[in-house]
C-alpha cells in the first residue's frame, strides 16, 4: 500500500516490488512525501535492496530524508540521505510488514531513491537500477567465461530507467538491466517478478533490437560477455523455444479485395502463416471483434506468440490483441496473464515491418489459439 503526493513508480506484490520517489531518476518535488507498507506472507521476512538513495544532504537528514520502521519490532532504520547513506545495499529484516517513509521540504538537487525488496522465501535480489550495478558474478573475475546464475527479480523493473540492448535470441549485452532485460526476454512477468535462470557467454559482433513484451531493446555492438535467459522448461527441455506448427487457419472474415484493374486477391485466413511471403490475412474491412483462429492438432504447450503485419502495398498491422484458447474449439477461456483479475491486452506491432514477440505467462495449454 502507498499514500502521498511523493510516490513515483510503484509496484508491490507479496513476494516482491519496487517503488521510488515522485519523478526518479529526475530530480524529487520539494514538500513531498510518501509512505509505503509492505506486507510479505505471515512467517516470511523481508529483504530491501537499496538500488539508489540519493536525498539532499543536511544535518540528521532535516531537510529530505528516508526512513523505515519495523512496527512488529519497533525497529527504525534511518534516517537517510546522501551525508548519511545506508552502510549496506541490501537490509535484511526480521518482519514481514516494514513501513517506508520519504519526506522532502525544499532542495535544489537529488535524484531521489529507488528500493527493491522481495520476501526471505526469495532471497536473491537482482540488478534493476543503475545504482545496482554490481553483477552478482563480479566477485570471481577469474571464472571461467561461460557460467550459470540464478537471482530473484522484483515486481516493477519494468519501468525503471536504463537501457538494454539485445533480444531473445541472441542474448544481452552484460551492459544491460538485469531484470529489465529478463522482462524482455518473457522469463518473467513485471506484474508479479520471479525466479531469473542465466548464463553468461562470449560477446557478439552487433546486438539487434527488437520490440518484446511491452519494451525496445536497442541496437548495440560488441560487448566482451552477454547474457543468455534460460526458460525453466528449457532446462527440462530443448524443444521449449520450437515453433509449434499450425495446422489449420481460421477466421470471423476475410477481405476480398478488388484492385484498381479489377484483379481479385483473397486475404484469407491460410495467409496469416509468419513466414508466407506477400500478402496475409485481414479481416473484412469494417468487421468488429475480428479474431484470428489457430488449431495445432493437439494440445499443446504455448510460451509465447510473434507477430507481423503485411507491407505488401498496404501498410497493415495490429497494433493491440487479446489471447483466448481452447481445448475443444467450443469453450473459450480468455488470457488473463500472471495477475488474473483482467484480460490481458497485448501491445502489438508499431509498423508493418517488425516482429513483435509476447511471451504467456503463465504458459498456455490449449489446442486452439485464438
């Protein structure tokens, strides 16, 4: 729970969050505050990481300060500012329910602060602001090059500021927001955070961008090491990433288009495979509630979907979508995503040009897709 004009990003789970004062990384409000409590499972303890604490300085921190309190102990931490930072970057607690109080009156500089936290039934806290910098693996620099890790990420890196360069399938460069990139990869939801399983490997030449799971990772050259997201099923299984072959298209409609020399050209369901070449599949021009239809056969496991629109003389692509699936082809079951309290819309293409790659989390056992 928070409460105040101060609160910035702000994403609190049971399990694990993130929050930051009003405007981080830029400069905080004068005469602000914010008050967060955060509430992990009965007989779980908290641990806070401090990702940046960066409060004007003044004496006992009077002016713009940071403060936590244990009301099940009536331990306080605190107060903090930037002549009085925090002698560690990670707090461990003995409560599960820690109240977090920011305070400014008027300053002229500071970024703020951005805190991370996750209960002590997840105790590894991975990278998610440019004050967290330090890998987890910089402590053995002679290692050798390719090694495994596994770190807790938090609810809401989404969001935190940073870049990251690399997509899926090629890895991340090891310059990138650890649990930002894991964000884009699909190993984790933002909602909720999780369990990030990585290794780390030689660099490559040149990171492509690419647009995924509501966020753009940007193009980049070489970097000595990347970074490789590891699927819980892919340790259990090579053919987690296979694409699933469809074997029957299906739609609401399709556009019978009529060209300009009166030539016809059928956009029918069959044309909306990603790799056909030429035009695809689109609705019939002024159709609501168009929907796409793919039956794999059998039930499967599905992690994820890519999606692509047709530049062949049309500039056509869709820009946002919902998920349903079935096991019959008659019941439907709307996607909710890892919150599920509401139909999870999807962010789609921005051009016709680009794929667009969402992952399902959870997975989706079904054998049609709709």
């Amino acid at each position: 729970v928070s409460a105040g004009n101060g609160c910035g990003h702000t994403l609190l789970t049971p399990h694990s969050g993130t929050l930051s004062s009003k405007n981080y990384p830029g400069t905080y409000p004068n005469h602000t505050m914010c008050c967060w409590r955060l509430q992990a499972p009965p007989g779980t303890s908290l641990l806070l990481a401090f990702g940046d604490v960066d409060l004007e300085p003044s004496e006992h921190c009077a002016h713009s300060s940071l403060l936590l309190s244990d009301p099940q102990t009536g331990t306080a931490y605190g107060p903090y500012c930037r002549n009085s930072v925090p002698s560690a970057s990670l707090l461990v607690t003995n409560s599960s329910t820690v109240t977090v109080l920011f305070n400014s009156t008027s300053h002229r500089s500071g970024r703020g602060l951005l805190l991370s936290y996750a209960s002590s039934q997840h105790p590894g806290m991975g990278v998610a602001s440019p004050g967290m910098q330090r890998h987890p693996w910089d402590a053995s620099p002679d290692s050798p090059l390719t090694m495994c890790f596994s770190v807790y990420c938090p609810a809401g890196c989404k969001d935190i500021h940073g870049d990251i360069w690399g997509n899926p399938s090629q890895g991340y460069r090891d310059t990138s927001l650890l649990c930002k990139a894991a964000v884009h990869a699909g190993v984790i939801a933002d909602e909720l955070g999780g369990q990030v399983t990585l290794s780390r490997e030689k660099g490559i030449t040149l990171y492509e961008s690419a647009f995924a799971n509501g966020l753009r990772s940007k193009r980049g050259s070489l970097s000595e090491k990347r970074l490789i997201f590891h699927k819980v099923c892919c340790l259990l299984s090579p053919a987690c990433d296979e694409v699933l072959e469809v074997v029957t298209f299906n739609a609401s409609s399709w556009w019978h288009e009529v060209d300009v020399l009166g030539q016809d050209r059928a956009w029918v369901a069959e044309r909306a495979a990603l790799g056909t070449t030429g035009h695809s599949w689109a609705a019939e021009p002024g159709a609501k509630a168009a929907w796409l239809e793919l039956d794999l056969g059998t039930r499967r496991n599905v992690t994820g979907i890519i999606t692509k629109g047709s530049s062949e003389q049309h500039n056509y692509y869709v820009m946002s979508y919902h998920v349903s699936s079935s096991r019959d082809g008659k019941n439907w079951r709307p996607y909710r995503g890892s919150s599920g309290q509401e139909d999870k819309v999807f962010e789609g293409n921005a051009d016709s040009r680009g794929e667009v790659f969402n992952a399902f989390i959870p997975s989706i056992v079904a054998r049609y897709i709709r």
